[in-house]
C-alpha cells in the first residue's frame, strides 16, 4: 500500500485559521468552565485524571506570526499543555510602566494557545532563570534601597507580589483560567529555588514558605507548582526537573509526579560546542517516566527560538537558543526527534485509560538482572498466567536499563527483545506499539543555502545585489566610525572604579572608562634601557574588556572574572587611557545574583615604572554608558541618517569599531531566512529596526564531538556535542515578518574588523530527508483504535509497518536519489545498495511521494513483490530531495 496523505495540508490550512487570531480579539471562553484539582496519582481535570504531555515554548523567544505554526505543530506532535516562563523584565522595562504588546504580548499568546483546544502552564515566577538576561528580573529592581533578592527581605517581596498579582488579574479579567472556561490550568510560583535556598540560611525558607501562602492568596483557583523544591509545603506540588525524572517523588504522597522541565536539549555559549541529546535516549526517559508513575511531562523546550535583542541571559549565552527541540529556532519540525517523539506520546495516551486507573503502584515485574515491567491493569496479573477475563484495562511498559546488552524476555506468554537502554510499550499488556530505541522516523537534513533571487541586478546605493547567485554584499556598503571614548555631553568623572551595571542600568552592553597617564622623559628613558614596556594590569573582568590607548585599539581580553594584563606603548606627555567594558548578558542562574554584576574589580596598576606600580583605581575616571549610533538608533529606518555614512572604501574593510549599513531586497516565498554572518568578528545587527541579536565568531574547541553518538547510557550536556573546530554560531534568524519585499535596512556594528562585503542571505530548510524502515517495525500507531479515551476500549489491527516522508511546509518531494527494499547498507547520505535489492524500489517510492509534500508507503513485501530474497528479512530505505515547488521538475535520480 502506498500513497499520500492530507495531514500536512490540514496543518498548513489550520494553521492560518489560527493566524487569523493573531489580529483579533478573542471573546469569549475556550472550554466549558472545569475545575483543576489533583490526587496522588493525576492532574484531575474536570473531575478527569490525566496523564498530559506538555510542549514549552517561550512566546517572546518568537514572533507573534510564528506562534500560530509553533502551537499547532506541538498539538500535532501530541502535546496537551503549552508551558512558558513569564519575562517580567520584558514586561516592566520601567518599574511600573508595563509592555505586553509585539514579541511580550502574553495574553494574546495564551488564547492562541486556548483557541487550539491545548492546556496552558502559566511559570510566573517571576524568576525565571531560562538563559534569559538577568534571569528575568528588571534591572531596576536591584537599584531599590536596601533590596535583596529571593530572600525574606521586605522590599522584594513587595515587588514580587505587586508583579504576580498584576500577572494573576490580568488572566483573571480575560477570562483565562480553567474555571473561567480558559485554558490556564497550573501556574509556577518561584523556579529551581531549592537549589539555592541553602545559601540565604533560614532567611531562604521563610521567603520559600511566604512565597507560597502569598500565591495562594491571590485566588487563582488552579494549583501551583514549585520545581525542584524538596520542602515545598503541603498547599503546593513539588515537581522535578533535570534529564531523568523516573526516581522522582514528591514530598507527600498527596502529590502527582510531574517533571516541569525534561531537559531535551541543552543551551550553548560563545566558543563552546554545541549539545546533542539524541532521541532515542529522550524517548528513553520519557517513557520511564510514566514507567514509573509520572503524570505530566513538559518538554524543556519543545521551541527553544532565538534570543532577539539583547535578551540571552549571562554569562555568554548565544543568541540562537535552539536548544536541540523537536521544533527548531526557524520553526522548522527537527526529525527525527519530533517524529519519534510524536509516536511516544500516542503510545502513551493509548495507556491513559489504564494508567489513571491504578490508584497506588503499578504491578512490578523483575525480567532479568537490569529489565524489568510496570503493569497498570485494573486487576491483579500474574505474568506465568494469562491474562485474567475480568480484566478491562491493562498496560505494560518493559524497560532494559542495560546499556550494552539486548535481552529477550519472555512476558504474558509473549517473546520480545529488549535493545539496551530501551523501553517497550505495550498498550494492552500484549501488542508493542512503541520502542524507544527504534526509530521509524525520518531524518531530516538541514541546510542554510545560499538565497536566490530573479530579480535583476540592482544599481542603487548600498543595495545588496540580487541576482541569481549567493545574496552577498555588493562593495556599496555605508560606514561610520564609532567614536573612541567619550562621544555626549551626558559623560561624568569621578576618582573610583564604578561597577558597570550601576552606571549603564542595562541600558546598553557598553560602559567606557577614560582615565589620562603622563609619562615623564625619565620613564621613556628607564624603559629604552631595560628594553621594557609597561603593562597594565585589572584584577578581574566581566565579561569582555577592550583597551585602548590614545585612540588605538591595543588589546583585551574576555572571560567570567579573568584578569587582565596588557602590555602599553607609552609616549611621553599625556596618554588616553580607554577600557571599554562589555556585558554579554547579566548572569541569569544562581545566589545573589544582583551583586554579581559586570565590568572590572579589584585594583587596576600600571607597572613597570621607573618609581614603581601606580594604582590608577583612585585617577579622575570619565564615564560614557553606551555607543553613539547605539543611542542615535541608527539602526532604525527612521534615524539611519542621523549621522554621516561615507561608502565603504576597500581600504576601510575589517576595521574594527564601525556601524556598517546596506538596503537588501527578498524573493517572493515563504521561505525561512538566516543572515550569515560568519565573516564578521564581534557586534551586533539588526534589519528593519528589529534587533536580530549579538553574533560572536567565536571558534569551538577542535575536540571533544565524538565521531558518534551512542545514545545508550545516562545523558548529560557533555555527551554528544557537535560541531568542534567551528565557530558556535554564524547563522542568525531574521523572522519573515520583519521583512518587507525591498528595501530591507541592514545595519551592523562591528567591534573587532569583520568583513562585511562577505555578509550574506541563506534560506534555511530542509533539503535532505532519510528513512529506514524494517518489515518487522512495528505497525503505524494509526493500527490502534482508541474510540473511548478515558475507557480500556482500545484495539488493534494488525498491519504492516509503514513508512512516512514528509517535507519543510510550502515545500514538496522533488527527487528520490535512492530507495532500495531488501538489505541497504549504510545511513542517510550514504546508503548502499546490498546483494537483495527490489529492482522497482525507485518506482513504487517515486510513484507515492513524487511531487507530494508528504507521502507514506507500507513496508511489505506485497508492496514491492515480488519477493526479491525470500526468508530474509527486508528493509526499506530511502533518501529523497525536497524542494519549493518553483524550484524542481518531478523526477527521480536513482
């Protein structure tokens, strides 16, 4: 059997249904009013437990347009729950003037969120650590007299309840809690607090005790959680977060078993590699999970997206924070994480009938040294017997935590073979519905292009040409040097070292320190005899120091609290003196964060004077918070010429402190685009006024990324990482919406001389999709039968394993450049035809995925009769081509 189905047209179609309440109000409620309670064992939800499958997703970390495609794509991937920290610094700039517009529009993110018939977790916080800047917190608050942060102290506490009273009446008069027919069913006070509570002393468990009496005063009417809390109180549900949570339990028995943040994926800083958490380790831990008595799982992240602006959190958090989700920063589904993942979660909400059964413990089975089962039936079973005739709901999951060795048990009178480091699901204590360590789904390849145009080259000034080839950067680039020091009237001095978030108050990344030195012709005569120079020294720095001297870039350095020694080419007479001190993003984790601060500490000395060190911490110091086309806004359609652009002069390229501007135009299409920025240094960019984010060309270790990735064995952000020897990002985000069909303002700044002319535009898709399929898989989930989904009244038709292609949205199947069902050697990219082939392989996949956005075939040997080596068991594997349908002609290479 073979053929194409309509899913991924209903999503495309559904989702702009759902993009059409991005622009309207939505009146009214989502659900019939349900309250949300919960036992020992469950959420219950409208007098319902439910065993609940959550996908995370940060709304700013997106644009409003995404959102509508990311929601519905987690719906499809069998998510029920969207769960999102709120950024109160994203929402109370000012202390007091509030934003919830644009990328911060929370309300009208939860009714998407409603609107899709999808739960919403709601993590007030309002900290909220996530890598963000500060953790969340404004900046402001720090600067409130005789504050201190999560700890029993007074002025915090104040802010604190002002923010999550303002978060809880804003759902309350829009009508978005559950008992309001919202869909708002769980909200987080504090986050990951047991971590540091210890390091406030008794002070940490009064704030911890306050904290919760004060959320439940706010008559929210929904429970509250608190992760990773071992002495949260009765009122409150203790939760789990980390990359395995099976262990887990609550600190009473009174509370389900809920993991707030499955670590999927794992962030990434600048020079470091990049994590991998390979799926059928996730699907692994997932699995055990409900295994072992867990209810409600929520993806951390199932979207990571990008931090825009200067949002990513410190230090040295990278814009993209991609994170490794199913769904990736472009909101592009990444496979095959998503798809097993997806095929996870069906297997589980067929168990949901009997999981919510079992009031107490599952039956436990012990099926060798490291295997065992869980059976939730709503009768006793003994596993020598049969399965008893009274019985109306039975489920099983058997795991191997063996890591080396595959098994096979014997199990209800049934044989099955357990990989290491698997878990099987059996759905009615007999069939296997799913494996976690067998992937079915697809493997997608993505790549970032080069962006093709057919509009002809164009002539005017400081466009990108477009043409037919790579959107590179023509030679008419615009220039303005950036001022060295002070460049504003608003600049002060004073004799001491200030810490640099007390003078900039985050209102920029860039702090300068201007201090002058006179050298006496004594000096220069001490130093020409001992062939010395001078050296600067600071004690320490955060997070990226550069030194000036006399207008001249000389030297830096950058680190987490590095010290800092340069060596100086004094003149005689009077020297400027220039630090620049740069945050890249405030510290987001950890105790006592708002004195964690930024820029330089401890002494700065000259040495190697004729008279001896001088401590300059005590000189005249001026001041000068930020860059001037920074507070120009030069960047802005609207204020681009504020200041005196020059063209770019071949001589000018790669220097260093420079704001570089260009127009650019776009294709027609939908097509996701990514700025490659590979050929610059350090700095920041945006397009149309919108802050793309900082880039950082910095180069991952040559070492440490394993050849392959062996999933089996316990995970942690170390295991697995990619891309050694290259820089961690080059590719940056430019969401579509931000882009208009011509005349795009592209404008960089440039700290350490980059070359502009190399800047180019990529669409990023994909290109490449894989599968490899046994006929002794097992069957599509689609063979089970479910009409009842609180009932045992599940069944299952035995059918043949099949396998499903799909492509990026707006794309379609272009070309098939292998398939061959027998015995194929090899993986995606470098499959190899093995001594059983079907010879008509090419035509069946051609014949059902060929011009098709998505397409399946069921992997039989009546599929691709006849038989071509009988008694062998057979595979199917196929690489094929995806592409825009303006861009191939249906043919098939193999």
């Amino acid at each position: 059997m073979l053929g194409f189905r309509s899913q991924r047209l209903t999503f495309i179609v559904a989702t702009a249904l759902l993009a059409a309440v991005v622009s309207i109000a939505v009146v009214g409620g989502f659900f019939e009013p349900f309250n949300v309670t919960y036992d020992h064992r469950a959420l219950i939800i409208g007098g319902k437990r439910r065993m609940l499958i959550s996908a995370g997703v940060h709304y700013p970390r997106a644009t409003p347009e995404m959102w509508p495609g990311i929601i519905l794509k987690c719906k499809e991937g069998g998510a029920d729950v969207i769960q999102t920290y709120v950024f109160w610094n994203g929402h109370e700039p000012v202390r007091g003037q509030y934003y919830f517009e644009g990328r911060y529009d929370l309300v009208k993110f939860v009714k998407l969120v409603g609107s899709s018939g999808l739960y919403f977790h709601l993590r007030i916080g309002p900290y909220a650590c996530a890598e963000w800047n500060f953790g969340g917190f404004p900046v402001w608050l720090r600067d409130i007299h005789g504050i201190e942060f999560r700890t029993n102290n007074g002025p915090f506490k104040v802010e604190i309840q002002r923010f999550v009273s303002k978060i809880v009446e804003m759902m309350k008069e829009e009508m978005l809690f559950s008992w309001q027919g919202g869909p708002i069913i769980l909200l987080q006070i504090e986050n990951e607090y047991g971590n540091v509570e210890g390091s406030y002393g008794e002070g940490g468990k009064e704030y911890a005790k306050w904290a919760v009496e004060m959320a439940l005063s706010l008559g929210a009417g929904v429970p509250w959680v608190m992760c990773k809390q071992t002495d949260a109180p009765e009122t409150v549900i203790d939760t789990c977060n980390g990359f395995y949570c099976d262990a887990f339990k609550p600190n009473t028995y009174k509370k389900p078993k809920i993991w707030t943040e499955d670590w999927n994926g794992w962030y990434a800083s600048w020079g470091g590699r990049l994590p991998h958490r390979p799926v059928e380790d996730n699907a692994f831990a997932v699995a055990r999970f409900f295994q072992r008595g867990g209810s409600y799982n929520n993806y951390y992240m199932f979207f990571g997206g990008t931090n825009f602006d200067r949002t990513a959190g410190g230090p040295f958090q990278i814009t993209s924070y991609d994170y490794d989700a199913p769904i990736d920063e472009y909101g592009l589904l990444s496979e095959p994480k998503w798809g097993h993942l997806k095929d996870l979660h069906a297997a589980i909400k067929l168990c949901e009938p009997a999981l919510v059964t079992v009031d107490h413990e599952p039956q436990y089975f012990k099926l060798g040294p490291r295997q065992e089962a869980h059976v939730y039936s709503n009768v006793p079973v003994k596993m020598n017997e049969r399965l008893p005739k009274n019985m109306s709901v039975c489920s099983a999951f058997l795991a191997n935590i063996d890591e080396h060795k595959s098994v096979a048990v014997k199990f209800f009178g049934n044989d099955y073979t357990l990989p290491p480091w698997s878990v099987i699901v059996l759905p009615d204590c007999k069939n296997l519905a799913f494996n976690t360590a067998q992937v079915g789904s697809q493997i997608s390849i993505k790549t970032s292009s080069p962006l093709l145009s057919s509009y002809s080259n164009t002539t005017a000034l400081g466009n990108l040409l477009l043409a037919a080839k790579d959107l590179s950067v023509s030679s008419t680039w615009m220039a303005f040097s950036e001022p060295i020091g002070i460049w504003n009237s608003n600049s002060f001095t004073t004799q001491q070292i200030l810490e640099h978030l007390n003078v900039t108050k985050d209102a920029s990344d860039y702090l300068w320190y201007i201090t002058r030195i006179n050298v006496s012709g004594e000096d220069i005569t001490y130093w020409k005899k001992k062939g010395s120079h001078p050296a600067l020294t600071i004690h320490s720095i955060r997070d990226v120091a550069r030194i000036f001297l006399n207008g001249q870039l000389i030297g830096g350095t950058y680190g987490n609290w590095v010290k800092l020694e340069q060596t100086l080419q004094l003149v005689q007479g009077c020297n400027e003196l220039a630090l620049l001190s740069e945050a890249i993003g405030l510290k987001n984790y950890g105790a006592f964060i708002e004195k964690d601060g930024a820029g330089f500490r401890g002494p700065i000395k000259l040495t190697g004077f004729k008279d001896g060190e001088i401590d300059l911490s005590s000189f005249p110091w001026t001041y000068q918070v930020g860059l001037k086309g920074e507070f120009v806004k030069i960047f802005a359609p609207e204020e681009a010429e504020k200041v005196d652009w020059t063209i770019l002069q071949p001589d000018k390229v790669k220097t260093p402190f420079t704001w570089y501007k260009t127009y650019f135009d776009i294709p027609e299409g939908k097509v996701t685009i990514a700025l490659d920025l590979g050929s610059m240094g350090k700095g920041q960019a945006w397009v149309n006024g919108h802050g793309i984010g900082r880039y950082w060309s910095l180069v991952a270790p040559k070492y440490g990324c394993p050849g392959t990735c062996n999933y089996r064995g316990a995970y942690n952000e170390n295991k697995c990482l990619t891309n050694c020897g290259k820089p961690t990002q080059t590719l940056y985000h430019i969401p579509r919406e931000w882009l208009q069909a011509s005349s795009n303002l592209l404008v960089i700044f440039e700290e350490t001389g980059g070359d502009p002319l190399e800047i180019k535009l990529k669409k990023h898709a994909t290109v490449t999709i894989c599968s490899q399929v046994s006929e002794t898989h097992y069957p599509p989930l689609s063979s089970w039968h479910h009409p009842e989904r609180y009932t045992g009244n599940i069944s299952f038709d035995k059918s043949q394993p099949e396998m499903h292609l799909h492509c990026d949205d707006g794309y379609a199947i272009s070309s098939i450049t292998f398939a061959s069902f027998g015995t194929p050697h090899g993986s995606c990219q470098y499959f190899s035809k093995g001594k059983c082939h079907a010879q008509n392989s090419s035509f069946v996949i051609s014949e059902a995925c060929l011009g098709r956005n998505s397409c399946y075939v069921t992997v039989s040997i009546k599929t691709f009769s006849p038989d071509p080596c009988r008694g062998t068991v057979k595979t199917l594997a196929v690489q094929a081509e995806c592409s825009p349908p303006s861009d191939y002609s249906l043919r098939s290479s193999f």
